[in-house]
C-alpha cells in the first residue's frame, strides 16, 4: 500500500483483506503458488501490472496500476513447513518514478487496460495480425501462464496505444519492429493459441515496460 496510507494507520498493516478497504484504499494483497526448499528463494517484480503477468499469484487487485512519484511499503510473508508457522519480513519501502506531463508522455500498461474508454485508436496490428479493441482488452485481460507472448504483448499494445497518443517512438522504435517481427502471424491467446518461451521474450519485454513506465523516451505522464 502507500506510505501514506500506512502511516495513517499508525504505521501497522489493516486487518487481514484481500481488496482495498476504507481504512487502507490502496491495499492489496497477492498469494503467490511457489514452494520453495531450504536455500531457495524467488524475485516477485512489482510493477504498473507486474502482478497481473505473473503465473503463479492470484489476487483481487493485481490490475490496479501504480501511481507515479508515490512512496509505497512492502511486506512478504511465508508459511514455513519446518516451523509450523508464519513468518513475515519487515516492512520495504521505495518510491515511482516522477510524473511527467504533456501530451508526449507514455501511460502504462495497467492504465490502458484500465481506461480503454480513451484509446485513440480503435484496431492495433501485433505481427502481421490485426485485432479490434474489444479482442485487445480480452488479450490483456489474458494471464500469462508461462508464455512469453502474452505478455510481450501486453507491452507491445501499451506501446503502440501510446504512440497513437502522441508519444516520442524513437527510444522504442526498435524493439516495436523486434516485437512484431517475433509476434509474426501468432494469433495471440485468448484470440489464438500462439505460444513464444518467456526466456525469447524477456529483453523486449523489458526494454517496451521501461518505455510504458517512463524509464526510457519521453517520460511518465501523470495518471
């Protein structure tokens, strides 16, 4: 949740809920399905939709996007098999990236999906395959599950929404034309069954998140 909302709380966590409640609105709360041995550990991403492409969590609010130049605190916790009981880190905290404004900004992914009332376009091509924006919203409302084409193109369609909205292309560019060429004649699930191993995809899919988010190109707008 935000530092805001967590010092208003008194500097503790809210009672234990799977939405976002009065109290602590920007809470949410993710179940990962991973078993881990001794030694083992694993790296959960959090970003703008980090949650929603990730195979093995469930959560009611993983499609909630983060806001930008917003401090946020983070807590895991693990049921551990060899003591019999729950054991939770300490609160984390960092920040997003600073909102930058104009009309050349880029919005997220989690936005997009969020706000497809003001799409500038209608249609998008992903390859060489032309999808309308109702196969569009039931692509990014497709989970991952393994498969690196889903979410490659869950960036790839932020990506071009924002260069339809007037965002600087030029630091994408590239990886627009990669992402495309890799994408081909896939149909892209839920519309199709098109399959590519997450281990082709993670590059673009970094370098498209980093533009989505505001890392690289013209910068984040403030959503």
């Amino acid at each position: 949740m935000t530092l805001a909302d967590y010092v208003a709380l008194g500097n503790q966590w809210p009672v234990t809920s799977e939405v976002p409640n009065a109290q602590a609105p920007s809470f949410c709360k993710a179940n990962f399905a991973y078993h881990l041995l001794a030694g083992q550990n694993i790296t959960v991403v959090i970003g703008d939709d980090g949650l929603y492409d990730s195979s093995n969590v469930s959560s009611a609010c993983s499609g909630n996007p983060l806001s930008c130049n917003t401090a946020y605190v983070f807590r895991a916790s693990a049921l551990d098999s060899t003591r019999g009981g729950l054991r939770v880190t300490d609160t984390s905290t960092c920040a997003t990236l600073s909102c930058v404004g104009g009309s050349s900004c880029t919005y997220s992914q989690g936005y997009w999906r969020n706000h497809s009332n003001v799409w500038p376009v209608t249609s998008l091509t992903l390859g060489t395959v032309t999808y309308q924006a109702a196969e569009l919203m039931a692509i990014l409302d497709e989970p991952a599950r393994g498969n690196g084409l889903v979410v490659l193109v869950h960036r790839l369609i932020a990506a071009k929404l924002n260069i339809a909205n007037g965002a600087d292309p030029s630091a994408v560019q590239q990886a627009i034309t990669d992402a495309d060429n890799m994408t081909g004649a896939l149909v892209v699930p839920p519309i199709g069954n098109g399959y590519v191993s997450p281990a082709q995809t993670g590059d673009l899919t970094e370098t498209l998140t980093e533009y989505n988010e505001g890392t690289i190109g013209p910068g984040h707008c403030n959503d």
